[in-house]
C-alpha cells in the first residue's frame, strides 16, 4: 500500500557515489543536509559545488504530498499536462476542510455532506492518475507521511509549509506552492534556491517536565521567527540522539515558524524503532546499510562552525518548559512567576478558556501519552479540568491505537472533546463561536504550531499560547497561564492540596501500533477509465480550459487595469478567508483578483476606471468588461510585487481574466515565475522612475514583442489620455525555455505538447 521500498532502495543504491563526488567537489566533509540535495539533483551524478544562498539548483525529489486545500487547483493543474500518472509517488489527505465542532464522529459527518464534492473530486483524480488517496477523518497529512511515506535520506515537497515535519525522520521535507508540485508531478525538475545551513547542538537530555516542544519554542526565541528564511536547520549531538522520532518531528514541524526551508535530523535509533513501530523494518534494514550518508560526516560534529553558516547549541538538561505567544510563536516565557509578570504587565488574560491538544505538531502516541498521564493523575488526585479540553488526534493509527490503549478514555473521563484525526482548531476550522469576529478577549493554550491572530477560532481577541501536551493538560486542571506544575499546587474536590508528578509516557505503544480501517484509498493501476466527478454547476470546482497563447498583434491595444501603489502582496491579488472556498473554482475565485491591490490614483481598493465607459468599479468587474471586448490589459506594480505565499491563484486569475503582461519595479521570485508559467509576460521597468509616467488612461502597445528573446528587453509605447507618448524600456528573467511556455501559452501547454 504505503510506501515504495524500490523507490527508497533506489535512493540509497546510487547515495555512495554521488555524495563521495559531491565531498570531492565540495572540498570537505559534508552536512546531512548537503548529501541529501546533492544525492537528488536533477542532472543526477554531482558536478560543481553550488553557493549556499545563491545558486538555483534544480531537484529530484523523492515524493509530493499534498492537502485538500491545495491540492484542488494543483490537480486540476496536473489533469492539463497529458500525463497517465503522476511522475513521482504522490498522495493526497482530506484534513482541511473538517470543521471542529461537537466532537468526531459528528463533524466527519458534516464535512462529508458539505465538502462531499471536493472529496469525491479529489478521490477520482486521485484514482485516476496513481495518486495515494487518504479519505477524510484518515489523519492529519504530515502525520500520516511521518507514519508511511518518510524515510532517512529522503527528498520530498508537499502543498503545504508544515511539509517539514518528516525532517524527524531524516527527510529533506519542503512546503511549496501548487505550481511547483505540478511540475514536479508532470515529471519536471524542482528548483530550490541551494540553502543555507543552520546547525542547532543539541547537548544533555529532556528529563521532567520538558518536551521536544520546548526545544523548537526555545529556537523559536533565539532565531526568532524569520531567523530560519532561506536556510535548512540540522539539528545533531547527544541530545538529538536521546529524542523520540516523533519529538524530532515535532521539532522539524515548528521550523516553519521560523521560517526556515525545512529543518532535519540525521538516522539514529529512534528512527530505527519508529521505522519498525510502524511496519517498516525493510526500509531501516535498507537505511542501516547506507547509516553514514544518512548524518553528517563526523568532522562536522566535531567543530560544526566550520561547515554550518550558523551555530546554536542548546543544552536541554537546563531547558525548562515554556509557553509561546501570544499571537506570535517566537515570544517565549518560562512558566510561573515569568508568565505572571508578562501576563499582568501586557494584560493578557490568566484564565484559560481552553486547552487543545493535538494537530500535526503534537499528536503522535508519545504525545498522547505524555498528556494523558497528566490527565490520569489529575482524575486519581481528584481535580477536575477548568478549562475546556479538546483532543485531534494526527491519524486514525495513532487513534485507534490510543484509544485501545485507554488513553482517549483518560481524556474523555475529564470531558474532553476527541475531535477528528484533521486540522480543527489549528486552521480556523474550529466553530467555537457564533460571531468570532465579535467573541470577547480570553486565552486559549495549545499544542499546534501557529498562533497568530484569528488562527485557532477566527476571534482577534483569542490570545493563543503554544506549549507541549503536557503543559497543556497541565494547564487545563488548573485553569491558568501562570500555573507552574514543577512548584505550585492545586486544590482538589475534597479540598486538599495536590501537586503533579512528573509527565510519563510511551516512545511508541508497548502493544504496537493497531488500526483497523486506515482511510487509505489506493489508485488504480489503469485509471484511464475513471471518470473525474466534477458537477457542471458545482460552485467550488470547474475543470480548467487551456489558456491560449497571448498573439503578439493582439499586444498593440493593451488597457492599463490598475497601478499598485505600494505592497501587493499574493494576499492582495488573491485574498485568502473566505475565497479559500473556491479555490478549486477559477472563475469563481477570479472574482477576487486584485481586490485588495492599492489603486494608486485614488488610493482605494478595488475600485479602478474603466477605459472603455470612463466608469469607475471594482478590478475582477472591470477586467471582465475588457475582456468580452477581447481587449488584453497590465498591472503596474512597485516593488516585491507578489511577496507572501507561493499561490498559483494569484498568475492564474488575472491570466484567467485576460491579464497579458505585469510590469513592475521588482517581483518576488515565486510569482514571477508562477506569472512565467501561466504564460503571461512578467516584466520589470529599467528605471524605476519610469513607474510614475504611468497613468490612469493609459494604452500599451509591446513594439518588439515579436523578437521576444532572453536577455533582450521589450520596448513598450505608452500612449497617454491626450495622445502624448512615452517610452518605456522594460527588462525579463525569461529563458528559452519559458519563452516556449509564453509562445505555447502556458508551461502545462508546453509539457502537454512535449507529452504528444
Ligand atoms: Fe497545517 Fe495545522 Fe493541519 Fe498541521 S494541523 S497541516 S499546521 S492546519
């Protein structure tokens, strides 16, 4: 069913030679991390040493996963290339999209009936092009790769930034946006910038009350939360080696909140015995064979300022628990009399209204354990919780296992909710009030990942606090932030005075893990007959239409549709909250190009003149009207233009809506290679002064496009509203190759057309 040992034995067989060559190259001893990617470059067999931080390398990874989110305009993607099956092994898990509300079995039921179509969308794809389909309630999806797909040594992207989490066992494991998973699925190369290298020591041992959780929330105060931008974290020494692989999961999980590429951990025992926990003792019999291209080479243990960019070291015999937030997960304070200060000094609200534990961060065996013996101790001391406490366990594995073990029955004892093996609360999908926007201020505690406003239940005055399980059920007994389960005590039913033991647990269920319905679909091995089930009126997904190349005569006539002023981010062109509804619908999404780009004549949103009336509306109506007209228009933007987050959504609504081009003085890359292989023209002014003679009634015509060549400008004539003129020089990134995705009209065109 789950993973490919052929695939993984393939890795391991050709890792020797390529990263012997890559040390040979590199002048000296080798990072984890280096022989991952140098073991999966495209071209194969290493030839040059790359700069870290600067040279663009092209990869192979290993695998894709993707989420029920992203995933929906990834494969409606993927279904333009003309390929049978998908080129990678790739997988696809329904947790997004389950609301928490009155408990599992209740809210599957919902999710089923309101998402049914978005599921079944996603399971017939699936079917059809060889994708591993994980239903909805199977599991949380980097639970569900840690538990099947992860391997030692592994390159793998996934649709989503916490991807990384399957560095806890030993996997190069990076979050990208849907374009990048296409390409890669469509059987193209995966550029990476080449990383740079952060190593985190990790000396002493956990013991007590402190968790692998509190390691990544102490790197999180340290680097800070974009201390990690554009580098891999390898975490090594002594205590790396005394830590479940789950907590190394936890670990490398967080690393997306400091914004790092992905963080990792090099193959040791606790792998091992994940490895076989988990029915997969070929792949460690596979991983022990190659153990030493799956660390670092010993030189760098040794003195690793030489080989890493930058260096941390931890001691974790002297790190006590803490608490993270709120509304940003690199704030942290120790627990007790720390957090009374800041919580009376910053009025942040003592009571705590709820305790949550689970998601992909923290829900694995250990992790369940570890807070159940709080809870357990709790019932036998006789306390009771004062907060709520609700429970989303990372798959149905870990589920079922838990739950025959008695820990879920700990938990619900104290009246906790067991919510579905999904996101939840972790992702909004927690329907705690009726009117979050209006709910009063009051302080939650978690042990998910992210806490910035809104995040957790959709109310700006919920202040989320990030800790471990434990501390987390700790916390629920006693109802407070500050409580400090090493030192105070709490009153129990009888009025006694009562303190916590240290948290216990199991590194993996003495009695084996166990499940009985996994939520695992396999594809066919000949999908070719599976039909794609997309309703023809359905509102959330609409199979997508070739874009057709953009004519060079059709450039003569081209309306200016809005000047951004200022920052326009992805979020911008294409606003997330609500729309994330229509994600797998163009049209509909469309609907939100540009909505919240800054006019710069008026300096409002979505509001621009139409040329055609002299009438003023908002972009995606205005856009539409040009476009019945067969009239092709430009963005103007400033710089960074598309910074955020990677999605496709925001090429592909204004190519959608008949954008040809996008000028401006800077782009963030990712979009401007995301507007490239949407076929349109991304392009950037040689003077930037040249962004102010832009005006509101302007008409473009591209004079050279006809010669379009790398490394060649293009010349646009501007005519403004009373017949005067301006030329302007533009400049280009566009190679060859994406000069063939312009002229074809997209990248997926191209690779259907090399397909045919
Ligand atoms: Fe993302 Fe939270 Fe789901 Fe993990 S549990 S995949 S962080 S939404």
């Amino acid at each position: 069913m789950a993973f490919d040992i052929d695939m993984i034995k393939e890795v391991y067989a050709q890792m020797a030679e390529r990263v012997d060559k890559a040390r040979e190259i590199v002048g000296k001893p080798l990072t984890l991390s280096e022989k991952i990617l140098y073991n999966h470059l495209w071209d194969g067999m290493p030839t040059k040493a790359f700069t870290r931080g600067k040279d663009y390398v092209n990869f192979a990874p290993d695998r894709i996963a993707c989420q029920d989110a992203t995933a929906q305009m990834a494969l409606l993607q993927f279904m333009q290339a003309g390929k049978d099956k998908v080129a990678v092994p790739t997988t696809v898990h329904c947790d997004h999209l389950i609301q928490a509300k009155q408990g599992a079995k209740e809210d599957l039921k919902r999710a089923n009936e309101t998402s049914n179509e978005v599921f079944d969308f996603l399971e017939s794809v699936s079917n059809k092009y060889g994708i591993g389909f994980w239903a909805p309630g199977a599991g949380i999806i980097h639970q569900v790769v840690l538990e099947n797909y992860a391997f030692p040594g592994g390159m793998m992207i996934g649709t989503d930034s916490h991807t990384v989490n399957a560095g806890g066992l030993g996997m190069v494991a990076i979050g990208v946006g849907g374009a990048d998973a296409v390409d890669v699925m469509a059987g193209m190369a995966w550029e990476l910038k080449f990383p740079k290298l952060i190593g985190v020591r990790l000396t002493g041992k956990l013991s007590g009350w402190t968790a692998p959780k509190d390691v990544i929330l102490k790197v999180a105060e340290i680097l800070t939360a974009k201390g990690g931008t554009g580098a891999i974290v390898e975490y090594f020494g002594p205590g790396a080696k005394a830590m479940s692989c789950t907590g190394k999961g936890t670990i490398c999980n967080m690393g997306a909140e400091i914004g790092a590429t992905t963080s990792t951990f090099g193959y040791d025992d606790s792998m091992e015995r994940y490895l076989k926990a988990t029915e997969r003792a070929d792949v460690a019999e596979a991983a022990n064979k190659v153990r030493e291209y799956l660390t670092a080479d010993p030189e760098v243990y040794e003195s690793p300022e030489e080989y890493f960019d930058q260096v941390i070291e931890i001691n974790l015999s002297e790190l006590g628990p803490l608490l993270n937030g709120p509304f940003t997960p690199d704030l942290s304070t120790n627990v007790g009399k720390e957090m009374t200060e800041k919580a009376t000094k910053n009025d942040w609200p003592i009571q705590v209204e709820w305790g949550l534990i689970g998601s992909c961060t923290n829900s694995s065996y250990e992790d369940l354990s570890r807070a159940s013996s709080i809870a357990q101790q709790g019932i036998d001391k006789g306390l009771k919780i004062k907060s709520e406490l609700g429970i989303n366990p990372g798959s149905e594995q870990v589920r079922y296992t838990a739950e025959r073990d008695g820990i879920l029955g700990i938990f619900e004892d104290l009246g906790a909710k067991i919510f579905t093996n999904a996101c939840g609360p972790c992702i909004g999908q927690w329907a705690r009030y009726e009117d979050p926007k209006n709910a009063p201020k009051n302080s939650i505690v978690h042990s998910f990942n992210r806490n910035f406003a809104k995040r957790a239940d959709g109310n700006p005055n919920t202040h989320a606090f990030v800790a471990s399980p434990e501390l987390t059920a700790a916390i629920s007994f006693a109802g407070r932030l500050d409580f400090n389960p090493m030192t105070d005590t709490l009153i129990n039913e009888n009025g006694e005075e009562v303190k916590f033991e240290e948290p216990t647990g199991w590194e993996l269920p003495p009695k084996g893990f166990a499940v009985e319905e996994n939520g695992y679909v396999a594809p066919r091995e000949d999908g070719s007959s599976v039909e794609v089930k997309v309703a023809e009126d359905s509102e959330r997904l609409e199979l997508l239409t070739p874009f057709e190349p953009i004519k060079d005569e059709d450039l003569s006539n081209v309306k200016l549709l809005i000047k951004a002023f200022g920052k326009c981010t992805t979020d911008h062109i294409s606003m997330a909250g609500p729309w994330l509804r229509y994600r797998g619908h163009l049209d509909n999404i469309s609907n939100n190009c540009l909505i919240g780009a800054v006019n710069a004549f008026n300096k409002k949103t979505n509001f621009v003149k139409n040329q055609l009336d002299g009438e003023y509306g908002g972009v995606p109506d205005t856009q539409r009207e040009y476009k019945k007209k067969g009239i092709y228009t430009i963005v103007v933007g400033d710089h960074n233009y598309g910074e955020g987050s990677s999605r496709e959504h925001a090429a592909m609504e204004p190519r959608h809506l008949g954008v040809a081009a996008v000028l401006v003085k800077s782009f963030a890359r990712i979009h401007e290679t995301n507007l490239k292989k949407q076929g349109m023209l991304a392009l950037t002014f040689e003077n930037e002064a040249d962004y102010d003679k832009i005006q509101e009634d302007d008409t473009f015509n591209f004079v050279d496009i006809a010669e379009f060549a790398p490394d060649k400008p293009l010349i646009l004539e501007v005519t403004h509203a009373d017949g005067s003129k301006d030329t302007i020089k533009t400049n280009h990134t566009y190679n060859d190759a994406q000069i063939g995705w312009y002229r074809e009209g997209s990248a997926l065109n191209m690779i259907k057309k090399q397909n045919a």
